[in-house]
C-alpha cells in the first residue's frame, strides 16, 4: 500500500474511533462535550494517533492500538486548547478555524481541555483493564509525558520569557512537542509487545522526526503565511523570542532538519518500517 493511502486508511481509523469513544455531544453538560467534540473535529493530521497504530503493527500486538490512539489525540488536543487560551498564546485561529474559547468562551474552553486530559486516563483504564500489564504501561508513558518534566515543563519554559540559548530551545523543543511524539510510537510499540531494544529504536526514531516537526515548525512560521498555515504566523519574532531559525538563519535548519530525516530514515530500515520512513520524509515536506 502506498505511504498516502496508508496514512489515509490509519486517519480514517482515528476518526472513527474518535466519534465512538468520545461521549455524544448530547451527554450532559452538553455544551462541554460540544465544546470537547469541536475541538477534536477542527481537522489536524492525526499525526500522533497514527503513530501509535503504525508502531503497533510492526510487531505482533495482543490488544487494539485504537483507544490509545484516540487517547493521544485526546491529550494533544487539550494540549492546543489550553495554548490557544489569552493567558498563554492568544490565539483566534486554530487550522483555519476559530479557537476553543473564541467559539465558545474562555471558562468552557479551560473546562474542555481538561476534560479531554481526564478522558484520556479514563479511556485506557476503561479499554485496557482485561489486560492490565499494557494498560499500566500506557497509562504510565502517557502521564509521565502529559507532566511537568515534559510536556508541561515545555510550556512552562515558553511562557516564562525570551528564549535566550539553543539549549533552552531545544529543552522546549524535545518537551513541548518532541515528547507526545515518542510517546506515541513507545505506546504503539508496547501494545504490539515489542522488545525493549526495538522500543528504544523507535522512541529515538521518535525524537528525530518530533524535533525535526518543531524545526519544521520555526521555518514555516518565518516564510509562510496564516492562510497556508491556518493560524497566526510571526508570533514567535513578535513576542520577542528566539526560533530555530533566528538563532541558526534558513539554511542551516533546513540542513539540520534533513539530517534528523536521514537518522529518522536509518533507524526504520533497521526496524523493516517502510511506512514510518515516507512519513519521516512527508513531514519535512509539509506546508502547514
């Protein structure tokens, strides 16, 4: 199967999956799980889920890799809301549509995230609990990214000020958005009971193509514009902080990028993941 039509085919896995795991937008309150649903349905690549269906049919998985793939989307998704909000990024534009508290308001779209973060505990208790040993497993990788050393920790770098050093970029970088992906593929990989060498390969794969997305990221905010991108560009350079590309200019991102793809591309021929290495290269093609 082509690497588009694969892709296509994990998308439309996720869809589903998100529309029969999620509670009905009629559940009461049902404004906060109108607000959970808008949000989740605003479009995206699912990106991350799919990771996590991928990872998981390389090897021989005893358990469907779907709750926990929509488990992610859950949590990534509260991730944006709560970025979007006016106390962190201020945005009224999330892939081309109005944000959470700019559709509805600011109290439900605080509600919505962390409606989303609970329910993605809750789904792989609830969906994991015949196999226990996976589902702590998950459980653990998945909250141990959501906390304060990563993902949180990331945030919490970004908003404190000016991004002074490539360290501290690169802190942001590996934690605020590197890490959901690794977790992703490390969460594919124990439902597909995967060795512990094989799950280190592909989390390091992981960190290769999530902090080549961040680098992606800065180039595209530099050169592209809010309606290829659907959102705000040039927030990074307004709010006075440093990108990969003001500290290291276009072309030498674009370099480090293609290396991070190369590294991505080695480590999927050891692990036979032909589909995991078009990805690598898709993603550092993208527009938006």
């Amino acid at each position: 199967m082509e690497f588009k039509e694969k892709l296509d085919t994990y998308v439309e896995q996720v869809e589903y999956g998100l529309d029969t795991h999620l509670p009905p937008a009629s559940a009461r309150p049902s404004r906060i799980h109108e607000a959970m649903r808008y949000s989740l349905s605003a479009g995206g690549k699912r990106i991350r889920p799919a990771l996590v269906l991928a990872a998981c049919e390389l090897f021989d998985p005893e358990a469907d890799a779907l709750p926990a793939a929509v488990a992610v989307e859950c949590l990534h998704t509260y991730t944006l809301i709560h970025d979007d909000l006016p106390a962190m990024d201020d945005s009224p534009l999330r892939r081309g549509v109005d944000t959470c508290h700019i559709r509805f308001d600011e109290a439900t779209a605080v509600l919505a995230g962390d409606g989303l973060l609970t329910y993605a505990f809750e789904l792989l208790s609830k969906r994991y609990a015949s196999q226990p040993e996976i589902g702590l497993s998950l459980t653990r990788i998945l909250s141990t990214t959501a906390g304060s050393k990563k993902l949180i920790g990331g945030q919490m770098e970004d908003i404190i000020g000016e991004t002074k050093s490539l360290d501290e970029l690169e802190f942001i970088h590996l934690n605020k958005t590197s890490a959901l992906i690794e977790a992703s593929l490390e969460m594919g990989a124990t439902i597909g009971r995967a060795n512990a060498a094989q799950i280190q390969s592909i989390i390091e794969y992981g960190r290769c193509i999530g902090h080549g997305f961040q680098i992606m990221d800065d180039i595209l905010d530099a050169t592209s514009d809010a309606a290829t991108m659907g959102k705000a560009v040039r927030a990074d350079a307004a709010a006075n902080k440093n990108t990969y590309v003001s500290i290291h200019g276009p072309k030498p991102s674009r370099a480090k990028l293609s290396a991070l793809t190369q590294n991505a591309c080695q480590i999927c021929e050891a692990l036979d993941a032909p589909f995991l290495s078009a990805l690598a290269g898709y993603l550092n093609e993208r527009v938006n």
